[in-house]
C-alpha cells in the first residue's frame, strides 16, 4: 500500500518562500505525511534538504523534472 502525497506547488517561487510555505503546509499536517514540493528555485536543492535536516523532517527524494525538482518529504512525529 502506497501512501498518498500532497502537492505543493512552489514554482516560481523564489528564496525563501518554497520552505516557508512548506513549513506552514507540514504544520497542518498529521506525523507520518507525505509532502511532495514543487521548486524551481535554484536555491531550494540546498534549502530543502537544510529545512528538513533542521526540523527534523525526512526527505525521502529529490527527482529532477524537466524545469524544476520534486521533493519528497515525510513529516516528523513531533511538529
């Protein structure tokens, strides 16, 4: 059984905005979520993997697309 992501789609979104917005998307959230990002933001191949070493969320993959990357984030337990 696969579990269903949500999308968030931050294109065109520049520095900081795809993290904050996915922040505020994981905070209403239930533990255990899965949160798939949507980012052109050249800075976000950094920023996404910092955010979630950071607040302690897990980032499951990054794929590239065409003109942007995907990234896969499943939320903590504990915010």
């Amino acid at each position: 059984m696969t579990q269903e992501a949500e999308t968030l789609d931050a294109l065109g979104l520049l520095c900081p905005l795809p993290v904050l917005k996915a922040r505020k998307r994981l905070k209403a959230m239930p533990a255990g979520s899965l949160l798939r990002v949507l980012a052109d933001d050249p800075a976000a191949i950094v920023d996404v993997p910092h955010f979630c070493s950071e607040s302690g969320h897990e980032l499951i993959g990054m794929e590239e697309a065409a003109d942007h990357h995907v990234y896969l984030i499943r939320k903590n337990g504990g915010t």
